[in-house]
C-alpha cells in the first residue's frame, strides 16, 4: 500500500499540533514519538527504537532452534521419597 507525501505531511502536522497542544508531559512526548515514527516512514528508514534481540548466550540460541536435546525429567515410579521428618504421603495433602 503506498501513501502519499501530502497524507503523512497532513499526519506529521497534524501530530506536531497535538504536541505543541498537549496536557502532560507525557502526551507530548507520546504525539512526538509519532511524529518521529512518521519522518522515518518518509526516510524509509527502520525505526531507531527497534533492535534485534540479543541472545544471552549460545546455548539459549541453541535451546531455541532445537540444537540442543531436550532433557525430561527423571520419573519417580510411583515409588515415594522418604524425607528426616516424615512429611511424604500418598497425597499432596498429607504433611
């Protein structure tokens, strides 16, 4: 879809009064962000506000694209883990 100069001029404008007429702080910088959305959409350049996501580390990058194998969790069978005082029963009640 192409929009015309004269529309995003008419936007740009359009937001800079907002700004200039606006209550708080915050709404001014909100209504000159859009400005600043819309000048770059003229450049047809990336909004500076989006960067790539940086991977902490390799192995997350490798838990992400299945690399890595997946480790299950070791079953217990059924069988029930004796604790010192006592605290283990057949149910998730029993203390």
């Amino acid at each position: 879809m192409t929009v015309s100069d004269q529309a995003l001029f008419a936007k740009m404008e359009q937001e800079l009064n907002l700004a200039k007429a606006a209550s708080s702080e915050q709404d001014k910088q909100l209504h000159l962000h859009g400005l600043a959305v819309l000048i770059d959409v003229m450049r047809g350049q990336e909004s500076p506000s989006v960067k790539p996501a940086i991977l902490s580390s390799s192995m997350e990058y490798q838990a992400m694209t299945g690399e890595l194998p997946i480790v299950k969790p070791a079953t217990l069978d059924g069988g029930k883990i004796e604790t010192e005082d006592g605290s283990n029963g057949d149910s998730l009640l029993d203390f």
